[in-house]
C-alpha cells in the first residue's frame, strides 16, 4: 500500500477495459477477417494466393497456422480479460493463493506440442515440394548485381540468350517532379519471358554482393549468393504478368532492383525466344561494323543511362562512383579508359562491365564518356577496339 | 577501506569513478534511454520517409546508413544496457548482497559503452558514411564493398562484447556467490533468475560475435577469404556465425523481460506466481533451444532441405516453453485481486502484444512459409511487436514500478495512464499495418516503395511519430518525479510487491545490505 | 566497519571510487580508435600520407597497459593487506573460469568456420549436392581437397576470369603445413609444438605440487621452466611463419585454407604469449615478492588454467589444422 494516495485512484473504470477488450478483439478479429476479404491490388491485407501449385500450398499452410494462432489467441486472451474484468480488487475480490499444479503444467506444456505437430505436417511436405528441382523442362540463369537482374537462358540449341533487366521507372518519378505510374518501381525494361504450364528452373547466382529473386505470385524467393548457385523451381499455370523485388539488402540501390516476369503461352515463347536469338545474331554482326560518332553517342547515351548513370549520376556528377565529367580517365589516354570500362576498379564499386555488356555496347559507351558532360576529347571506339583490348 | 558508511562523493568524480552497484545502475538507464532517444531518431526518419511513395528526405545510401545505426543502437544502445542497468540496480538489492561481486570491473563494464557509440556515431560523418549493411551486416556488403566506416565499426562491436561479457560474467558472480544465507537458487526472485540465464547466453556468444568481426576485419584488411568463394570461403559462412550469436541475442533482450513481468504481474495480482518452478525450467529450455534454431533466418540461402526442417522443428519448440510463461501469467492473474497502475498496464500490453509477436513468430518458423515472409515488412512487425511492445513496454513497466524505491518519490499516474494508453495505441497504429504491406510484398530495408503500399505506411508513420511523441512524455514523467515527486515513506511501496528490494527503506539507501539480511526458511520463494 | 552479525557472511570488500575504470577506458578506446585507423590508411589510404593514427594507437596501448599493471597490483596489494575475504576470492575464481569459458567460445566460432568450409563449402564449390551444376557453371575444374592446395579462383584461371567480381587475389601455398609434406618427421614443428606445449601443462601442474606444499623452491623452478616452454613454443611458431611466408607460399591470401590456419594458429599464439606473460608476471612476484601461500595463490592458479585451456585448444589445433 502506498502512501498518502487513495487506491481508487489506481484501478481503472470498466469503461476503460470495455475499451482495452474492444480493441484488442477488433485486432484480432480485422486481421484474419480483412486478410480473407482481400485479393486487391491496392492495401491487400494478405499474401497473394499466387498462380502456381506451390504457392497454393503455402497460402493454405499460412492460413491455417494464422488460424490456428488466432484461435490460441482468442482463448488466452479471453481468459485474461475474464480476469481483468471480473477478478479486480475494485470489486472487492479477496485474491485466491493458489498456485503450482503439475497437472496443469504438463497438459499446457503437451496440448501446445500436439498443436504444432499438426503444423509441421504439412509444412514439411510443402518444403518437400519446394525443394524437388528435378525434371525442370528449362533451366535460366538468374544472376543479381549492385542493381539489376542478368537472365540467361541455358539452352542446349541455338543462340543463349543472356540480357540484363533494368528499373525503368525514370528518375523524375521517383523524384517527384512527374507523377507515379501504376507500376511504379516495379517496372523493367526487359522481363523475363516464361512459358506457361512449364517446370522452369531457376539456377540462382550473384555477382559481386547477395542478392534475393523473389516473386511473390511464383512462390519463389532465393538469396543470390556470389560465388555459389543455389536452385528453385516454378511452374505458372496463368498467363500474365508477374511482378517483384530484390528482397536482400544490397546497397544503395536495393530499393530499385525489381523483377518483372512474364508469363506466356509456349508459343509465344517460342517466337520469342526465337526473335532472341536472332538479335543475338545480329549483335555479333555489328561487332564487325565501324561506327560514326553521332551513332555512337546515341548509343552510348542509352547505354550510360541504363547502367551507368546509378553511380555516376544523370551529368556525369558523381555519386556512388567518380564524376565523370573532367574526369582524368575519361579525358586522359584511352587504354585507362578502356581497362577500367571493361575490367572495373577491384574492391570498389566499379564492375567490370567486360562480361556484362557486348563489344558494341561499350564501345559506345566509352565514347560517349569521352564526349558528353563536357568532356570533349573527340576521340571515339569501335567495337573491334574493344574486342582487341580484350584479347590483350 | 571498506567504510560503507558515508554516501557518495560530490561532482562528477561520483559518477566516473564508482564502484556503487546503484550509481552504476542509474548510469546505466540514462545511458540507454539516451541511446533510446538517439535511436528513435532514426527510426523517425525512417519513417519520414517512408511516408509517402517516391524520395523526398534524405538519399538511398543515407537510407540505408539509418536503418543499419537504428537497429545497431537499438539492441546494443538501448534495450541490453537498460536491462543490465535494471540488473545492477536490483540484483544486489534482491538476493540481498552489498554489491555486486566486481564493483571496479562493473565500473569499466558501463564507462566502455558511451565512447564506443560515440564512435559508432562518428561513423555518419565518415567518407562514404556510417555502416550500411544492416544490423545484420551481411558479408560481402559489409566487408569488401563497404567503406572506411565498417573498421570503426568492427572495433565498437569488440568493445561492446568486451563490456557485455563482463558485465555478465559479474553478474554471474554475483547471483552465484553472493546470496544472502538461506537465500537458495529456487528462492530468487525470477528477474535474478532470468539475468543469471542471460548472462550465461551472452557469455556464450558475445565472444562468437567478436570472432564473426574479426573474421570481416581479416577479409577486409588482410586479404583472407573466409567469406568469398573464389577463395573457397563462402558468404552463408557470416550468417551461420552472426545467428548462431544472433539469435540466443534476442532472448538475451526478451528474457530479462520476461523476469520483470514475472515481478510485477503478481504484485498487481496480490497472488503468487503460479508455477514457479516451472517458469525456471522454461527460462533454461528457451535459453537451450535458442543454441540450436538460429539458420530459421536463412530459409532462403539455399541451405540443404534436412537443415532446414531440422532448424524449423527446433524453432517451432520454442513455443512450448514461452508458451508456459504466457499462461502461468494469466493463471496468476486467474482469480487475483488486480489493481492496473501503469506499471501493470504495460504488463498487461507486453502480455497481449508480445503473444501477438510470438505468434508471427512461430508463423516464421514454418520455413516454406518464410520463403514469402522472409525479408518482408512482415518480419519487421514480427520482430518489433516482440522487441518494442516486448522489451520496451517491460522495462518502461519496471521504470515505473521500481522507481519510487529508486528515489523515493512516487510517479504522477495519470500521466503514466497516458503514457500507456497513447503507447500501446500508437504502437498498434505503427506496426499493426505492417504486417498487411509484408504479406503484400513489401520489402524490408527499402527507402522507397511501389503505391499499392502507400497508405498502410503512411498510417504507420503517423503512428510512429504519435508513439515517438509519447516516449517525451515519459521523460517528462520521470524528470518530474524525480525533482518534485510526492515523498513515498513506506518501504513496500506497492502492497502486492514482494522481495528483499522492499525491505530496505525508500529511497533506497547508498549502501544496502552490508549485513545480509535474514531470510525467512518458511519463505518459498521471492 | 560494522561487526560481522553473521558468521557465514564474511564481510565483503567494496572497494571506494576507483579511476581505474575511466582510465583503461581511455586506453582502450585509444587503441583501438588508433588501430582502426592505422588499418584504414593501410586499405585506403592514400600511399605516403601520413598520419597519427600509430600514434594514437601506441599511446593508448601503453594507457591501457598502464591501467592494467596498476589495477593488478592494486588488486595484489589489497589482498596481501588481508582485505579480501573468503567470498571476494570466491568471485575472482568465479570471474576467471566464466572468462575462459568466453574464450573457449571465441575460439568455437573460428573452429565453426573450419569444419564449416571444410566439410560443406569445399564439396559444394567442387560439384557436391547438384548434380555438379554450381562447378560446371561457376568453378569449372575446381576440386576440393585438404589442407585445399587451389583455390577455385584458381581453378578457373585467375581473378580475370572468375564469374563473380574480383574482391581479392587468392593463391595458394605450394606446400601447406600437413605431415605428409614436412621433410623428415623431426623437422615437423607442429610435432615439437605439441610436444613442448603438452609437457609445459605438466610442468606448471607440478609446480602448483609444489605451491601446495610449500616448497617454494620446487614451485620457482617448475614455473620458470614453464615460462621458458611459453616462450620456446612462441618462437618455433614464430619460426613457422616465417618458414610459411618465405617457403611455402602459404599466407593470409592463401584462399580459406591459409585464412582459418592463420587465423586459429594466430589467435592461440597470441592468447600462448599472453600466457606465458602471465605465469611469468606470477613467477616474478614468487621470486621477488615471496608471494602466494598454499592456500592463497588465485593468481598464480587462475594464469595457470589459462595455460591449461591454451593447450587444450592446441590440442584440438594439432588434430584439425595439422593432422587431420
Ligand atoms: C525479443 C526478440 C525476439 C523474440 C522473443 C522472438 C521470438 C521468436 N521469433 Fe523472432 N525475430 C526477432 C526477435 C525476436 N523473435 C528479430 C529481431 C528478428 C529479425 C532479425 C533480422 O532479420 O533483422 C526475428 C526474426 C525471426 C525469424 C526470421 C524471419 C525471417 O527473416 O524470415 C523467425 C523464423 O523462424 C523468428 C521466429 C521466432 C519464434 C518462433 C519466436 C518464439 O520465441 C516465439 C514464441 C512465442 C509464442 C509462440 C507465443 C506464446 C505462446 C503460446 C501462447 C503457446 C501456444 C502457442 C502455440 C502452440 C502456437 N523470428
Ligand atoms: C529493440 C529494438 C528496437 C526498437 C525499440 C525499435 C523501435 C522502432 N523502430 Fe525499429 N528496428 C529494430 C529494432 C528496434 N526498433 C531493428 C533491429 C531493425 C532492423 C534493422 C535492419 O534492418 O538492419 C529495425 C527496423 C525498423 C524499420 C524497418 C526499416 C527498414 O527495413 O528499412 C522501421 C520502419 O518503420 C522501424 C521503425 C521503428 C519505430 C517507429 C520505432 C519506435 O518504437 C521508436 C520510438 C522512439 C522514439 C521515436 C524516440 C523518442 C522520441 C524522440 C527522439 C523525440 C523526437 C520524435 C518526435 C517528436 C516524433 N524499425
Ligand atoms: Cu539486390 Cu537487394
Ligand atoms: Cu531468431
């Protein structure tokens, strides 16, 4: 008892209680009961069902652990608020002093077991299922780096097919200064192309720091580990467009490396597959060609934009890399230019854009270095150049 | 020598040279309510801009700088040095003892914690700024794609580890060595218990920690590969070392939570705990799973399927012990007389609030779940419904509830009703949502998002900055009391409340204890 | 000081204010603040600045070594003064073994990250586990043994031409440090090692014997002979280091191979040094101070299980790094 204070003071009305109850009922109760209501794009409450097999199971096993904990829920906490309700001192209840009961312990220590048995059952049948990558009709590359995704296409004929995927969302969108699109973030310049129907195996890597693929409606997520590759499966029974985002912190732009996959009937995929490998082709050809500046700057441009311009900002400034403008490398002799371009600086952020880009590629990209943001030396590179500086 | 009888020096020399368990404490809390403050900054900005949908405060990289420091000076800022704060104070106090075992070594143990988060701080004006891999840092983020921040930072972890093993290994000393006669291990009050539990897993696995930087310190300046294949090292290695520290780390922060409730639920009841021992028992069975579930926050590296149901069975167990000390604590509201000072109140929002957070937690635990939650907005809820409405709302409940002994002044309770009420409804308004935008898609550890989230994180925002608001008025709260609280004379100054801490006079006196008192054999247990 | 109600309850002795704390604080936080950055000029740095880095983390070391000499010694004199009773000493022994138990578990992470490389990274880099699908596309040619005599970078041809970004150059030793390549078994150092670090667990064994029977003389003699052990051990490793860098190629950028050797023989070479400081610092204070009885020695007892769980690691060293 403490002093010179009146214990009424202390113990709340019922008024507040109905309140505390009220709430914590309506907690529990909106969860669960929203989270089923939902399916919407915009505020969903809850996981998407998704459109594989896979994902299915898990929606099941997510509700029915949701359930399960609610329904524990409701029961501990409606004892408690039995208790807060009718055992208050205000009341003029004398309290009870009865405790220890081995009885009572084991059953709450044995019902609690039981309960997460039937949990695991199912649980360890889907993980089963998750981790069964045998059989897959396709196999694709995915390879994260500091911030875009590589998709590779391990076909057994014809041309592989490799490309990167971009953020495309442009830069005034996420700076306020446009407004937003309705895929805002989650948007790239080039999906991934699946067939429906298929086992598709993803063979999951990274480059320089880890990554994670997830896409939620495909039931997949996989960390990108540099160094190791680690698999996961998906098999899309719908038609669309998927969409998803890097869920591993990889730096700065973590935030901006989305996946975008699209889901299309086989032979859409074949066509497109086959107008793939045909560009393929075609790059190899222009390997061969020769360049004028204007061609390569326009190139170039795009080129920096799409890979460049996250670390080196949108004039050349600087950022997470060096500023390009002035730079000594991108106005000095073009050998240092062309070592860093394609080998990268190790240890740093700069990667060696040899493996990442085609010759053609970089060649315009170089050139356009030496000639935009005011750096004017005038000089430009062919992709043979690049080639040559290649082989040594 | 020895003299135990005058009070403590004047000035500042009182405070830097030391050896008083409860001057000790007192630095302790302050510290950590300050770190607190410091990180809650930057969760407010976090939650400024994530406000609305597209950048508008601050850049990406800064982004990250603030997630990494917010988490970093949270768990080692905040909530560990204010339990051992909690633990200095009323330890001794407790199992009646003068002091602590080391009273100079205790010293050292706190006088390490400020300079090594200023310098953890300084980081921020760093050439490439403070750490950005996370709390977590993950490797190769953190080692050979980071700046000069991360050496700082592997330096402020040893020094943290150094002062939280001793600390520790004082307090083992303490409980082991230092009880009252008749004071036997099951007659401890159970927050002595639950610290002693604690202070065994943080001297298992602080030092595991400080081997998991040294590691980074290697690869980053030596030239080792202990995380990079290409030098047969591996990535995964990092997180199997940093969890296998990392998760035992947040039942370090919970379990000393769990022994205040264990203190304050019964006073408030007027009513014994109910099954004593068993909530020992259960202590030492988390403590001893939480060795052997840590890979359940790697479901997605890639580990083989026999691990991964392994790490998911033992992780569900934890739900069997915790769940013990749920219910013993509604039986032991079961049929008491309850009153609801504040201090019972945020009992009662952990109680609600800290289920709720074990139950996404044991949602977690299901791995092919995880393979959609992981990493999402939804782990984030999880974690702070266990750790903000867990570990902040108990120690705020023992702020309150030990702070007239402390100083002899009682609280103003409207004031801390409010606190309650404003908290537990901001709280819910903050991390409620984020369970929808995780299950949704979102991201954890983004600066930006797409605008099917934007009004779930608006809404957590404001309910971030009402519950920030708050934590002023609780400052207020215990500013005020201690400079013009009403004078409390009797020594129990809750009727419920039992233990020795009660028996020594309010305010409680420099020195206690220097004669051990007597214990009453009949007494089952405090 | 109040008379002792209590018989079982000695009373304990609280030391007043100390400025011990604050001082090895500041020597603590200067070292390693000086450390930190000596470390950062070193990696990014730009080459012939110079800086005070070394000297700070010079000044804070001789700090911090300062602040520990006189804390000891302050702790040694209260205790020759009679201040300590039986229940203080109780928690110096308690304080010790909880100390070395975090030891035991620093030395546990790094040979965790051992048996992790060896025993799952290494066969999954080389094609374990997926059908050989991870060597095929990443290390092509990669194959694991150990101690791992190629690192994957290697296999494929250098930095230039690994799949994942270049964050270091890693190659292997010639020679690693395993029997099988020792020249003659007594040319074998670890053997010696084992050898001199085994019988020095024996040596400071007997002269706790003698500690306990009050010889003092048998106690002086079997604890210098320890020391000389101590410092023996430290210079055959010192020696197998310089033979690794200068013979075998065998480094710190040795891939994961060179990585843990260093790594644990370097850590239990350092806490080997700081041993032999220690029953040395004990043997001093017999020698010249007279002190320690046979029932009152905690210093001199609490270095010596130090020492003895610094051999059991070597043991475990012996069998995982050089044995097996
Ligand atoms: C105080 C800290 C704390 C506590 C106590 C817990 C408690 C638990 N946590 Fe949590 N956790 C964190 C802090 C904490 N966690 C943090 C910080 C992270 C994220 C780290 C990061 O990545 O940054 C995390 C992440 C995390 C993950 C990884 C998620 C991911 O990244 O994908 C998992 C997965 O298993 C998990 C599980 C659990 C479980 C099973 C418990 C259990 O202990 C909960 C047990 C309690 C109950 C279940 C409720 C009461 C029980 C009953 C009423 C009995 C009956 C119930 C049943 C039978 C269902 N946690
Ligand atoms: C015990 C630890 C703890 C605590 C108490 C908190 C408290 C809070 N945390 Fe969290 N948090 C973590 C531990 C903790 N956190 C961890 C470990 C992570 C993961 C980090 C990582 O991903 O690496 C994380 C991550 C994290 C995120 C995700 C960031 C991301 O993924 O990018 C968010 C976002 O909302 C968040 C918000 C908050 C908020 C709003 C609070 C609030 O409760 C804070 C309230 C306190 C105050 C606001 C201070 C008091 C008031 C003032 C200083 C006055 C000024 C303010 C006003 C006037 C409004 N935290
Ligand atoms: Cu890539 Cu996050
Ligand atoms: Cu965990």
């Amino acid at each position: 008892m403490f002093s010179g204070l009146e214990l009424e003071n202390y113990s709340m009305s019922l008024n507040t209680f109905k309140r505390l109850l009220a709430f914590a009922a309506g907690v529990l109760v909106t969860l669960p009961g929203l989270a089923l209501a939902a399916g919407g794009e915009k505020n969903a409450l809850n996981m998407p069902v998704g459109v594989t097999d896979v994902g299915r199971s898990i929606f099941d096993l997510h509700m029915i652990i949701l359930w399960i904990c609610v329904a524990i829920g409701a029961l501990v906490f409606g004892v408690m608020f039995y208790s807060i309700i009718y055992h208050r001192k205000s009341r003029g209840v004398k309290p009870a002093q009865f405790h220890e009961s081995t009885k009572v312990e084991i059953a709450w220590t044995v019902v609690p077991f039981l309960i997460l048995i039937t949990m695991a059952v199912p649980a360890t049948s889907t993980l089963l299922d998750i981790y069964d990558f045998d059989d897959a009709d396709m196999d694709v590359l995915v390879t994260g780096y500091q911030w875009k995704w590589k998709y590779e296409y391990l076909a057994e004929d014809g041309e592989s097919v490799a490309f990167f995927s971009n953020l495309s969302t442009p830069q005034a969108e996420i700076y306020n200064t446009d407004g937003k699109n309705e895929n805002y973030l989650l948007e790239v310049d080039e999906p991934l192309v699946i067939p429906v129907d298929t086992k598709v195996r993803f063979l999951v890597t990274a480059n320089d720091v880890i990554h994670s693929w997830w896409v939620p409606e495909l039931a997949v997520k996989k960390d990108a580990i540099p160094g190791f590759i680690n698999e996961t499966w998906t098999r899309a029974n719908e038609i669309g467009t998927y969409r998803g985002q890097c869920a591993e912190l990889c730096g700065k732009d973590h935030g901006f490396m989305p996946i975008v996959v699209e889901v299309v009937s086989k032979e859409d995929y074949a066509a497109w597959l086959g107008e793939k490998q045909e560009q393929a082709a075609k790059v190899k050809e222009l390997m061969a060609q020769t360049f004028s500046l204007e061609e390569l700057m326009a190139r170039g441009k795009a080129v920096y934009e799409r890979n460049c311009l996250a670390c080196h900002g949108a004039r050349g400034e600087g950022g997470v890399g060096t500023a390009i403008a002035g730079s000594p490398i991108a106005t000095g002799e073009l050998g240092g230019h062309l070592e860093i371009g394609i080998n990268g600086v190790a240890g740093t952020a700069m990667q060696a854009f040899g493996g990442q880009l085609n010759d053609v590629d970089l060649a315009a990209v170089i050139t356009y270095q030496r000639n935009a943001f005011g750096n004017n030396m005038g000089d430009l590179v062919q992709p043979i150049d690049v080639f040559n500086y290649k082989q040594g | 020598m020895g003299d135990h009888h005058h009070g403590p020096a004047k000035g500042l020399s009182r405070w830097l040279f030391t050896t008083n368990h409860k001057d000790i404490g007192t630095m302790y809390l302050w510290f950590s309510f300050a770190m607190f403050l410091l990180g809650g900054t930057f969760a407010m900005i976090i939650r400024a801009e994530l406000f609305q949908p597209g950048m508008q405060l601050v850049e990406p990289a800064f982004f990250n700088q603030m997630t990494t420091l917010h988490g970093l000076v949270m768990v080692f800022g905040a909530i560990m040095p204010s339990f051992v704060g909690l633990a200095n104070w009323l330890i001794p106090m407790m199992i009646g003892a003068p002091d602590m075992a080391l009273p100079r070594l205790n010293n050292w143990s706190f006088w390490i914690l400020p300079p090594a988060f200023l310098l953890l701080a300084s980081t921020l004006f760093m050439e490439g700024g403070a750490p950005a891999a996370g709390w977590t840092f993950y490797a190769p983020l953190s080692t050979t794609y980071a700046g000069p921040s991360v050496t700082i930072f592997i330096f402020c972890i040893h020094i943290l580890g150094v002062s939280s093993i001793m600390g520790s290994i004082n307090i083992i000393a303490t409980v082991m060595n230092m009880r009252a006669p008749g004071m036997s291990y099951m007659k401890m009050p159970l927050f002595v218990w639950t610290w002693l539990i604690t202070a065994f897993l943080l001297v298992a696995v602080m030092p595991v920690l400080a081997g998991a930087v040294t590691m980074m310190l290697m690869d980053v300046h030596f030239g080792t590969s202990f995380f990079s294949a290409a030098g047969g090292g591996d990535p995964v290695l990092f997180q199997h070392i940093f969890w296998f520290f990392g998760h035992p780390e947040v039942y370090i922060i919970i379990l000393p939570a769990f022994g205040v409730v264990s203190q304050i639920i019964p006073a408030f009841s007027r009513k014994p705990l109910f099954g004593y021992d068993s909530m020992v028992y259960a202590t030492a069975a988390i403590a001893f799973l939480s060795f052997i579930v840590w890979a359940h926050h790697m479901y997605t590296v890639g580990m083989p399927v026999a691990g991964e149901l392994f790490f998911m069975y033992a992780t569900m167990l934890i739900a069997v012990p915790t769940g013990v000390k749920v219910f013993n604590w509604i039986t032991t509201m079961w049929r008491g007389a309850l009153t609801f000072e504040t201090p019972m109140l945020f009992c009662i929002g952990f109680l609600v609030l800290f289920t709720i957070g074990g139950f996404t937690g044991l949602m977690l635990s299901i791995a092919p779940a995880d393979f959609q939650y992981h990493d999402s907005y939804f782990v984030v809820a999880h974690f702070h419904y266990v750790m903000v409405a867990g570990a902040v709302f108990s120690m705020t409940a023992a702020v309150y509830f030990w702070l007239p002994k402390w100083c002899g002044k009682m609280y103003n309770e409207t004031m801390g009703k409010t606190h309650f009420w404003i908290s537990f409804i901001a709280f819910n308004v903050t991390f409620f949502p984020q369970h929808f935008v995780g299950l949704a898609g979102m991201p954890r550890r983004i600066p930006d998002y797409s605008l099917q989230f934007a009004d779930f994180n608006m809404m957590s925002s404001i309910g971030a900055f009402v519950y920030g608001a708050s934590q002023l008025l609780f400052l207020y709260n215990v500013i005020a009391t201690i400079v013009a609280g009403k004078p409390v004379s009797d020594d129990k100054v809750w009727d419920g409340a039992e233990g020795l801490e009660w028996t020594v006079a309010t305010p409680a006196p420099y020195h206690t204890f220097e004669v051990p008192p007597k214990i009453d054999p009949a007494h089952a247990h405090f | 000081m109040t008379a002792q109600t209590s018989t079982a309850h000695e009373n304990y002795y609280v030391p007043e204010k100390s400025k011990m704390a604050v001082m090895a604080t500041i020597g603590l936080v200067l070292s390693v603040f000086g450390a930190a950055n000596v470390m950062n000029d070193m990696t990014f740095g730009e080459p012939g600045v110079s800086s005070n880095s070394k000297f700070i983390m010079y000044t804070g070391l001789a700090v911090f070594g300062a602040t520990l000499f006189a804390w000891f010694r302050q702790a040694i004199r209260e205790n020759l003064a009679g201040m300590n009773s039986a229940q203080l000493k109780k928690s110096y022994v308690l304080g010790m073994g909880w100390f070395i138990f975090s030891e035991v578990m620093f030395f546990a992470a790094f040979f965790g990250a051992l048996f992790y490389v060896r025993n799952l990274v290494g066969p999954w880099l080389a094609g374990e586990g997926d059908g050989g699908r991870m060597n095929h596309l990443l290390w092509e040619g990669f194959q694991f043994s150990w101690p791992m005599m190629q690192t994957p970078q290697e296999a494929v041809g250098g930095a230039g031409s690994q799949l994942i970004a270049n964050n270091g150059t890693f190659t292997s030793a010639h020679k690693s440090m395993a029997f099988a390549e020792a020249s003659a078994w007594y040319l074998w150092l670890p053997l010696w090692n084992t050898l001199i670090l085994l019988s020095s667990s024996v040596t400071v064994h007997i002269a706790h014997m003698g500690l306990l029977d009050n010889n003092r003389r048998k106690f002086n003699l079997w604890l210098g002979l320890t020391v000389f052990l101590g410092v023996v051990f430290v210079c055959l490793q010192a020696l197998e280091y310089y033979e690794a860098y200068a013979h075998f190629g065998l480094t710190l950028n040795s891939g994961i191979y060179g990585s843990t050797f260093f790594m644990l023989t370097g850590f239990h070479g350092f806490h080997v040094l700081m041993g032999t400081f220690m029953l040395a610092v004990q043997l001093y204070r017999s020698v010249r101070g007279g002190h320690f009885t046979a029932n009152d020695h905690f210093g001199f007892e609490g270095s010596s299980w130090y020492w003895h769980f610094v051999d059991v690691v070597w043991v475990f060293l012996f069998l995982f790094i050089y044995i097996l």
